[in-house]
C-alpha cells in the first residue's frame, strides 16, 4: 500500500451521476485529448529534461470507472496509455519510476476500473498502478499530512480533478501546489459554482464558497454581471490562493455556447505554461481556448483551420514602436497571452519579409534560438 492509500475505504458509494457513462461527448474527448497530449510532452520534460527526476506521479483524484459504456477510454486509461504508448517509454524507465494512482469513491466503479487495467498487465517493470478505493479529499489532505508531519515532499505530479460537482477544497489545492513541480488540471464546473456564488448569501453556501476559495476573498473578487467574466475573475482569484504562476484554462461550452464547465491547469513552471498552451491550441485549433459540446466527437477536420494572426501582428508593432526588442525577450513578453511562439516566429518573419523589421546581431542563422537572438527594430517607414 501506498502513501495514497486510505486507511479506511468507502465501501459502496454509489456513482451519483450514473448517465456520465452513457454517453461521450465532444467535451469529453476534448478533456481527454488534452490529458493524452499534454502528458505526452510531460513525461519526458519531468525525467529526460533538465530535471531529470528519478520518480513521477499521475494522480487521478475522480478516476471513474476506466470506460465509458459504449467503450471509449476513461482518464485513468488515457493517461497509462499515453505512457505505455510513448516513443520515450523504454528511456524514461531506464533513470525513472512512473506511478499512477486512480483515487474513486465508488466501489463498483473502482472493480470495473480494476478490471481494465487487469487488462494492462503485465506492466513493465517501474511502472505502478494503484486503484484505490475512497473519498479523493480525505487520500489527498491524508497524504499532504503525512508528508508534511515527515518534512518529505511529494514527487512532482500531475493531479487531475474531475468532479461532477464543484465542491473541491481550495485549501487541500494550495497545499497540493506548495511541493515544487506539483502541476493541477481541475475540472471547475462553473455553471453551478457561479449558481452558487450568486446565492452566496443564503445559509450555509458561505461557508461552503469560503471552503471552496480558500478564504472569503470571492465576495469581493468575483463582481462581473457577465459569466465569461465571471468566471475569468474566478480563476484570477483560484490562481492567486493556490499559489500558482501560471492558470491555463480550456472553455467548455454547452448547446447555448455559455460555459458550462472549464479545466484550469494550474502550474509554476513556465515550461509547463507553454506546454499546456500548445496543447489547447492542437485542441482549439481556430484559437479561443474553448470547446463545444455540438462539435461531433469523431469528426475529423479535413482543413485545418488557421488562427488569425493580426492582432499579434499589430501587438507585436505596438512593442517595437516602444523600443527595439530581443527576440527572445518577445517570446517571454507572450508567455501570459494565448500566443504560442511559433506564432511570433511567424509574424516576425513577415514583417522581416516585408522590410517593415530588421534584426542586429542577426548571425546568419536560418532560425532564431537562444544562441542566435537578434535585436528587432522597426524600420522608419513602419
Ligand atoms: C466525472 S466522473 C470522472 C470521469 C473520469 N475522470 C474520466 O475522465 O473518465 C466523476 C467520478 O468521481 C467519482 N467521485 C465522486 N466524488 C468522489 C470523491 N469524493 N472521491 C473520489 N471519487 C469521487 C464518481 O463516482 C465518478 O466516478
């Protein structure tokens, strides 16, 4: 047993949503595409990289019953999979450990989970599998004590949350997020915690959206008569009680195009920023950072859409209208935006074509890099 074993499982608790199976909407894929990619430049980043950590975690906190009923993969198999598939597998298990624990309340969710991943077996060697049977707050605060009360710290992670509900506690997150390279992806079901917060006066819901946000500070913080809004106000403020530097979140929209629930990737690494945007943008390939429920799952684009690069282009001239900038220097200046450097590569390139920029210490190089970093200055003319 594990340090994410409960001492005493829930036995029986039954699945409160039990329809969640029946179907597998274009959300959900989404979810899922975005774990699988995301994860697939995670693992090696964390044990190949610079950081070459000798154990990681993928935690699964509402790890559901490993399959849908018409057979698409749960997120417990998303994520192993993307492991047990990756081209790096056999060199990352040469230097590290990678163990997945599958937290679930429901005991037959978690037999019908344990079922599947029987199914795995057997594993390579350093990979472990744990499905553990229990309530996902109580494992997580259990762990955190322990850890704590021993002066150890958890192995880098990445912890996804993916309640039907949204009462997932603010204080067990900002815990979570105090470990170094610990990294979030939760599920914040916004329509009903925005629901909430509106009747945040009635008896009984302050005390639960004190526990939720860690403290009393949304009263003040979320204001916006617009849900969109709102909800941006929601994870400024989520982001700043965690602790965490960079919030990435992926818009899930219902038939009426309102949000309906977002993920939030919660992380300090600026690594694992620019990780997570690249994947939104492979999921959200026009941009916009949301997805719909009406897109039809399976659907393959024959087109791939391209994103509107002109207020980039127009952010970009804004900047070197101030001052000429290194490259680089532009490249760390989008970090907080939806912009991927690829992006910028691109505009950069045309307003070098179209002689409106040039570059100084320009090395001759076909790409720019670190080592090779010019200096960008618009033209008079521009
Ligand atoms: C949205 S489903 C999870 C779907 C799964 N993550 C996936 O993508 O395949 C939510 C799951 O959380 C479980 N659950 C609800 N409350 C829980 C709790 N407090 N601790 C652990 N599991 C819980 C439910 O039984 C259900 O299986």
């Amino acid at each position: 047993m594990s340090q994410f074993s409960e001492e005493t499982p829930a036995g029986g608790t039954v699945d409160s949503n039990p329809d969640y199976w029946l179907e597998y909407s274009n959300l959900q894929k989404v979810k899922h595409d975005v774990i699988r990619w995301y994860l697939g430049g995670w693992f090696p980043k964390l044990t190949l990289g610079q950081w070459g950590s000798k154990r990681v975690l993928y935690v699964d906190t509402n790890a559901g019953r490993g399959k849908h009923l018409q057979g698409q993969l749960g997120s417990p198999l998303v994520a192993l999979d993307s492991f047990l598939n990756h081209d790096f597998r056999d060199r990352i298990l040469a230097s590290s450990e990678v163990f997945f624990y599958f937290i679930e309340r429901d005991k037959s969710n978690v037999n019908s989970l344990q079922q599947e991943l029987k199914a795995r077996e057997p594993l390579p060697k350093r990979i472990g599998v744990e499905a553990i049977a229990g309530d996902c707050f109580k494992v997580l605060e259990g762990v955190v004590a322990s850890l704590k009360k021993e002066g150890k710290s958890l192995a880098p992670s990445f912890i996804f949350c993916d309640p039907y509900g949204f009462k997932v506690p603010g204080r067990t997150l900002r815990e979570l997020m105090t470990f170094p390279r610990v990294e979030l992806f939760v599920n914040v079901i916004w329509r009903e915690l925005d629901m909430a917060i509106r009747q945040g006066d009635k008896p009984g819901m302050a005390a639960l959206l004190d526990s939720i946000f860690d403290g009393p500070e949304w009263r003040a913080a979320i204001m916006s008569a617009d849900h969109d809004q709102r909800a941006e106000q929601c994870v400024t403020l989520i982001r700043k009680k965690t602790g965490a530097r960079w919030a990435t979140t992926i818009r899930m929209l219902g038939e009426n195009r309102a949000t309906r629930y977002f993920l939030l990737h919660l992380t300090n690494s600026d690594d694992g920023r620019d990780l997570m945007k690249e994947t939104v943008w492979k999921a959200c390939p026009e941009g916009g950072y949301y997805a719909r429920k009406s897109d039809y799952p399976a659907q393959q684009m024959l087109i791939m859409p391209e994103p509107d690069l002109r207020p980039l282009r127009e952010w970009t001239l804004a900047r070197l209208r101030e001052r000429p900038h290194r490259w680089l220097q532009l490249h760390e200046m989008i970090r907080p935006t939806m912009w991927l450097g690829k992006h910028l590569n691109e505009v950069v390139r045309d307003l070098r074509k179209e002689k409106k920029v040039e570059d100084f210490d320009y090395r001759g190089k076909k790409h720019f890099s670190p080592s090779n970093n010019p200096n960008l200055k618009l033209r008079e003319a521009a």
